[in-house]
C-alpha cells in the first residue's frame, strides 16, 4: 500500500519520457510502475497523460535576508519558487551582512527555518581571506562563491594570486567553487570611458562587454586546472565565453546561464528601461544563439536564475538614467515558464529541460539523487505539466516582492498545473495550496 500514485503521466528524464505510475510513500518516490500495473494507495491521482518533470533545482537565488527584506525574504522569494515549479533553491551570500563567517552562515539558517515553501540550501562568500572556508563546508555550505569583478573588497578577487589561494583552500575543503567571472579593470575602465553617457541605456551595456566576462573566464578555467578544484561558473552570457570554455573547460568546471541570456535580446534594455537592467547586461541575438546552442551541446551544463529581486521604486528610479536603477530582477517563478517557451519554440526538448533546470544542478553541487530526478529513493519532488493548457506571465501574478519581471506578457504554450514537494502538493496552477504552510528544510551539501 502506498501513500499516493500520480498515474498515467509522461514521466522525462535526461534519456527521454516513458508513461509510468509514480508511486510515493513517506515523501519520496517508491516504485515507477509501468502502465496497468496493479497497486493500491491511500490516494490516486490519474494525469490523463500529462507530463511529468523532477522539480526544478535553481542553483543561483538572491533572497535578501538578512538585511534587504524590503526587496525579498524566504518567504515571499520560496513562494514564489514553489509557484513556479521551483522545489530546491541555492541561495547565495550577498545579504548584509554577507554570508562570510559560521556564526552569519547559521544565523541565516535560523531566519530560513520554518520560513521556506520549498528545500534550500545556503552557499557562502569567499574574498581573499580564507579562515573559514573549512568550518564552513563542515556547516553544509553548499558552495563557495568567489566574485573576480562587480564587488568592493574585502569580497572582491581580482588578483590571480589571490584566486589561485581561494580555489586551494576550497579544494582542501572538499567544497565547490562558483565563481561570478569578469575583468574589473576592463569594468571599471568602460564605465570612465562613458563618462555622463552611462546613463543612457546601450551606454550601460558598453560597459560590461563580452571581452571583460570572457578573459575573466579564462583566468578562472586556467587557475581551476591548475589547483584542481570542483568548480562551477556563474552566467555565461555570450559567444566570446562559450568560445572559452570550448578550449579551456577542464572536466571538473561547469557553467550555468541565466533565462533571461537565453530569451531576451538587449534590445528589451531599451525598450524596457530599468526594468530588464541586469549584469551581465541583455546580449544582442547572435550571443543568445551561441549559448543557447552550448546549452545543447552540454558545454553550457545547466540553467540558473540569478533570481536578484528589487522593490519597483528602486527599479524605476532609473526611466530616465539607467544609472540609477539596481541590476537584476526575479526569476524563480518564470524561471519554468521560459524554458517551456524554449520548448514550444524548439530550442529545447523536454528532456533536455529535464537536464539542465533539474539533473544537471544536482550532480554539480551533490544533491543528485536526492534532487533532480524521479528515481526509486529520490525526493518525491514533482512538477505536471499540461501542454493543452497555455498561460501568459504578468506581473499581477508574481509572488515575488519584486513584482516587476521582463518577462510580463510572455506567452507561455503549456502550464505548470501541480508542483508537490517531497510528495505533498504546494501548488497548483501557479497559486500556492496554503501559504501559510511552510514545508521546506535545509539541505546541507553531503560530507
């Protein structure tokens, strides 16, 4: 007897999808019965043929807490996660204070627990200084996340002697470097160059060019082989570092990209203002082809959002001078909704989203097979997708405190219809079971 059976779906995986009966007892999923197969449970759900994916594993969240709750918290940032089929979330360190010592690193997990509506996992920042990497890892951080450009010191790392020291101190902690790659002299450089016309908005994106984020990139898959590290690069975002990473990945580097580099052109910087600024800014539509076809090739290994939430009067101080707005905007909940576009636009094919929204960020950071599929033993953490069902974004249904996305109006060809965390259903059609209810755990990365 089990506890619940989602019959008749199209479960997929990375190899493709087959019509199974998941079967889930005590949270996870206990047997994939082929069809007719008898069994009984307490409960029975028939999808009609619906498909069935894990549920999404977003490796790159900011949720602001502590310090910056009037831009996101657990609560509304998870929430928003769960609505859109996000069911494990890796939240990184750039709070204030940023997530830098055990005594920070705990005390975000005491804000987190009880406040989350799906499973986290908490990564920590790491500058030139090295004193706590170990005590950390020992804490579950999950990575560790090394920034080369676009930070002030004591977390900026823009000297290679000093990356080369905090790649060695990562491995001898048996931990996973992110690393947010860049050239800050070339940053810095650009934005002197613009002078007062930074505040136009393609004046804006001169001063992040590929050429800045692709010798960034270099440096770090060079200094990565050399010390041997298990590492992982943050937003690759055009042609220049998928060129990079063809000649210099080393097996034990991969890399992520945004939603947002895969669907929108930097045009939409211009048309949308402050409302799509982000950094790595938007790239013009050869750069979106190149990734999206690295993305394929598996040189690109998975999705993340870069979920960077920000109130709209911070956001739309900057209609007239870019300058003036912050960088970044949410992504947990469009985060399924674009890759569903990619999808309907054939980009993509389902197991392919499989791959890189769900397997692929587990393996990296050692979740895999708790997360990111639907194995005997797994977390039975599910999304059912409805392809006869479309749906549009809009800003009205975020549930993000930042409830501004680029992707309003977006036209979406099938919809995420249940989300069920560790077997139990927290969302259905993109509106949560019962807020008040918060189910999510920390998940430490395993020693």
């Amino acid at each position: 007897m089990f506890d619940f059976i989602l019959r008749n779906g199209q479960v997929v995986s990375p190899a493709g999808a087959e019509t199974r009966d998941l079967a889930i007892t005590d949270g996870r999923i206990a047997a994939l019965l082929r069809r007719g197969e008898e069994a009984s449970a307490r409960e029975i759900l028939d999808l009609g043929g619906q498909i069935v994916l894990p549920g999404l594993v977003d490796a790159h969240v900011h949720f602001r807490e502590p310090g910056l709750v009037h831009k996101e918290g657990f609560e509304s940032g998870s929430a928003a996660a769960a609505a859109g089929g996000v069911t494990t979330v890796m939240v990184m360190p750039t709070d204030n204070p940023m997530t830098t010592t055990p005594d920070l690193f705990l005390e975000k997990k005491e804000l987190a627990d009880g406040h989350t509506h799906v499973d986290y996992a908490l990564q920590a920042g790491l500058g030139p200084d090295v004193t706590h990497v170990r005590a950390l890892a020992e804490l579950g951080a999950i990575s560790f996340e090394v920034f080369m450009s676009d930070l002030a010191p004591p977390m900026l790392t823009d000297r290679s002697s000093d990356l080369l020291a905090v790649l060695k101190a990562v491995r001898e902690a048996g931990a996973v470097a992110g690393i947010t790659p860049g050239d800050d002299s070339i940053v810095q450089g650009m934005t002197a160059a613009e002078g007062k016309a930074i505040s136009d908005r393609r004046s804006f994106m001169r001063t992040r060019p590929t050429v800045a984020e692709a010798i960034g990139l270099a440096r770090a898959c060079v200094a990565v082989r050399h010390v041997g590290v298990e590492a992982h690069i943050r937003q690759i975002s055009c042609a220049d570092s998928v060129s990079v990473l063809r000649a210099l990945a080393p097996r034990h580097l991969s890399s992520e990209v945004t939603p947002h580099n895969l669907w929108l052109a930097e045009d939409e910087l211009v048309r949308q203002g402050p409302v799509a600024k982000v950094v790595p800014p938007l790239r013009p539509q050869a750069d979106l082809e190149a990734v999206r076809e690295a993305l394929r090739e598996d040189i690109v290994q998975m999705v993340a959002t870069d979920h960077a939430p920000h109130t709209a009067e911070e956001k739309l101080a900057g209609t007239d001078d870019i300058t003036k707005a912050p960088g970044g905007f949410p992504g947990v909940q469009t985060f399924l909704p674009v890759l569903l576009r990619l999808v309907g636009e054939g980009v993509l094919a389902y197991q392919d989203l499989a791959r890189v929204g769900s397997e692929a960020p587990a393996r990296r950071f050692g979740l895999f097979p708790r997360k990111g599929t639907l194995q005997v033993g797994s977390d039975a953490d599910i999304v059912v997708i409805d392809p006869r069902r479309p749906f549009t974004v809009r800003n009205a249904d975020q549930l993000s405190k930042a409830a501004m996305t680029p992707f309003d109006g977006m036209a979406v060809p099938a919809t995420p219809a249940m989300v069920f965390l560790r077997g139990t259903k927290i969302a259905q059609d993109g509106k949560l079971v019962d807020r008040r209810v918060k189910r999510g755990k920390f998940i430490a990365r395993p020693a």
